[in-house]
C-alpha cells in the first residue's frame, strides 16, 4: 500500500498491509506540517512584555531563520546574545507565559496571563493569533509539494483550547473556573474554538491538501481525566465537535493526542466523531482499559515512555509492540505506531528507538501474525515496568 491508503486503511479499519508509522524522520507514512509564527509578531516590544523572550514550541525555527524575531531594545543587550541558551520567561502568540531552563526542551506553562476575566476582550484584541497570513503556511506546504505525494498529511493544530485556557488562567484558577466562572469559562473556549475552527480552514485554503489535523490537548493526569464526563461534557463538547465536524467538512480526519489517564471520558470523544487517539504513554490510560475501545476509534501509540521506552530493555521494547498492536488495535488495522518526536527530552536510548523498529518489523506485518494470536488471551493485570510475554508459536 502507499502510505496515505496504509493510514486511511488503519483509520476505517479496511485492512492496513501494516501498522502505519508516524515518524518526524525518514520512513514515515505521515508528513507532519506544522505552521510559522507571523512575521508581524513582535513579542517583548510592549511595555509589559519586557524581558519575554518568544516562544515559538521549537527554537529551531528561530535557529535555522525560518522565522527571524525583531528583537527589542532590551533584548538587544550583549548580556542576552545567547539567550537560546537561558534560562528565561518566553511569550507565546496566545500571550501565555512559558519558563524555559536554558536546556533542550519546550519548557513549561508559568505564571498566569489572564488573571481577570473582566479584561478577555482586551486579552484577545492584543494576544489572537492571525491565522488568516498565508506566510504561515508556505514553508511546510511548498517542502510537502515534492516530499508528501503519496504520503498522509497531517497539519498541526498546535496545543489547543483546553491547553491554551489552562496556561492563560493558571492550572488551579482555570479548574475552579469550571465551579465559579461558568459563563466566563465558556466565553473563553468559545473564544478560542472560533480560532481553531479558522485554523483548520486556513491550512486547506492555502493549499496544504490536509488528509488530517492533530490537536495537542492533555486532558488528565496519572489517576484520571481532570473533571468527571459530565463535567467534560458540559464544557468541552461545544469545543471538540465543532472541531471534529469542521474537519469532517473539509474533507479531513481529526487526531487527538492526550496525555493522561483517560478511559472515562474517551466514549464522549467516540460519540463526538473523534477519528484518532495519540498516545505517547498507553499504559497511563492502561492496556485493559483502552482494549474496550479498539474496533471503535484508531489509536496511534508508542512504546509506553514513562516506562518501557526509557527504561526497560530493547527486548522488552520490541515485545511491547505486539501488545499494542493487540491492545488497540485489531486484524483489521485500528493501530498506528507513533514515534515520540523529542526522544533525546526523555533519554530514551537508541537501541530502544531500533526495537520499536524492529518490533514493528516482527509484529506489525498484518500478514505474518499468527492467527491464534488474534484470539490467546490478553494480560489483565499489568505490571507498569513488566512486559509480558508472547502468544505461544503454536495453537
């Protein structure tokens, strides 16, 4: 199969040759797009922003001068020539505050942006992203045009509302707000879905030829998602569908990828039309529990790397690839091998990274799996640093 049929195949469950890889690197089925910040961005220059530095989710943008930040005065300072390498404060275009510890990572939320709701609209008239600039776009789409022909391209939507909401109200303020600002919570997500859903159509108008989005939104922690499902619904639905039926009318499948322990609030995501799950730790949400789910919705994962990814053995990291593949997946496609894009972030060693390959190799051709492995019981109870073993060779 060519790649995007391979994709779409373990998308609808029409029977993939293989688990598709989605990669940031050579042999990839999908061709990841990301967009530019705008050229006419200039943080630090107002009064407030003195000392914030831009946060652009990845400083290569900045190293390799895709995007060129018009520094400053302040910034101008020979004291700040190597401020990539810093420990410093950074802005986002959303006006969100990032604290970055001058190593080779994307940092974290920091101090909140939006501590009065009585200021959103002013919030938003300084710090709304201009999605509408075609220059955002061209860099990915013109590299795409002889790179991802026959590829499945994916354009990112970036962290989204959920996310974003958090980081401009600080985390604990933006959980209350669920209980004590109802009506101003709501106005910011919907705020912010308006964003998103001009994002979506300004990757298709300028010619990205989208087959799908991805959004980054983590939406719970080590025990369980951040609010019951009737909490979830109540705010997010408004959220998540109109995303998901947007991208639907243009043509697209919409990819989730969400950290955290979230078996409760994925058959909402289900029933909202949600295409696809990533998960860069399956084993936060648990293999038993996200096996209810296969058949029902793709999930694209990598070896767990809280876990097996980074501390265990490339052995185990190879065999863990079955039970994923049997897990979330099912003989007619359902899975997706994801790999995590910063592995040098988390450390994880290279001859993990070549098990997963090779894992993928052994367990992930559709047509050399045993049959009886289809059907060999799966393990219930899991140890979090253990791997089990596999099917017997024979019935």
């Amino acid at each position: 199969m060519k790649s995007v049929e391979r994709v779409k195949a373990a998308l609808n469950f029409s029977g993939p040759d293989k688990a598709p890889i989605w990669k940031f690197s050579s042999g990839s089925d999908v061709y990841f797009m990301v967009n530019m910040p705008s050229k006419h961005w200039r943080p630090g220059h107002y009064e407030n922003e003195k000392g914030l530095f831009p946060h652009t989710g990845s400083d290569l943008i900045i190293k390799s001068g895709v995007w060129k930040w018009d520094k400053p005065e302040w910034a101008k300072d020979p004291k700040y020539k190597d401020w990539l390498n810093m420990p410093r404060e950074e802005i986002d275009e959303f006006g969100t505050i990032w604290v970055r510890a001058g190593i080779n990572t994307m940092g974290h939320p920091g101090r909140p942006s939006l501590t009065d709701y009585g200021n959103l609209d002013e919030y938003f008239q300084k710090n709304t992203p201009n999605f509408d600039e075609e220059s955002r776009y061209s860099f990915f789409i013109k590299l795409s045009k002889g790179r991802a022909r026959e590829k499945y391209r994916m354009c990112s939507l970036n962290l989204g509302p959920f996310q974003i909401a958090s980081q401009m109200r600080g985390f604990n303020s933006f959980l209350l707000d669920h209980y004590k600002n109802i009506n101003e919570l709501k106005k910011l997500l919907k705020y912010l879905t308006d964003i998103y859903v001009n994002y979506e159509k300004m990757w298709v108008k300028y010619g990205a030829n989208p087959h799908g989005f991805i959004l980054y939104d983590d939406l719970g922690e080590q025990k369980g998602p951040f609010f019951s499902p009737k909490l979830f619904k109540a705010f997010y639905e408004p959220v998540y569908r109109r995303l998901i039926e947007t991208a639907h009318e243009l043509d697209c499948d919409f990819h989730l990828h969400c950290c955290g322990k979230i078996d409760a609030i994925i058959p909402l995501l289900i029933e909202w039309g949600l295409d696809a799950l990533e998960l860069d730790s399956p084993r936060m949400t648990g293999y038993p529990e996200l096996h209810e789910f296969r058949g029902k919705i793709m999930m694209w994962a990598c070896v767990n790397i809280q876990s097996t990814y980074t501390l265990g053995t490339p052995e185990e990291c190879e065999r863990e690839v079955w039970h994923m593949v049997r897990n979330l997946g099912t003989p007619e496609g359902g899975f997706g091998a994801y790999f995590y894009p910063q592995a040098d972030h988390i450390q994880a060693p290279k001859v993990n990274i070549d098990a997963f390959t090779k894992g993928l190799e052994k367990y992930g051709v559709y047509e050399t799996i045993p049959e009886h492995w289809w059907t060999y019981p799966i393990v219930d109870e899991w140890k979090y640093n253990k791997v089990p073993p596999l099917p017997p060779a024979k019935p």
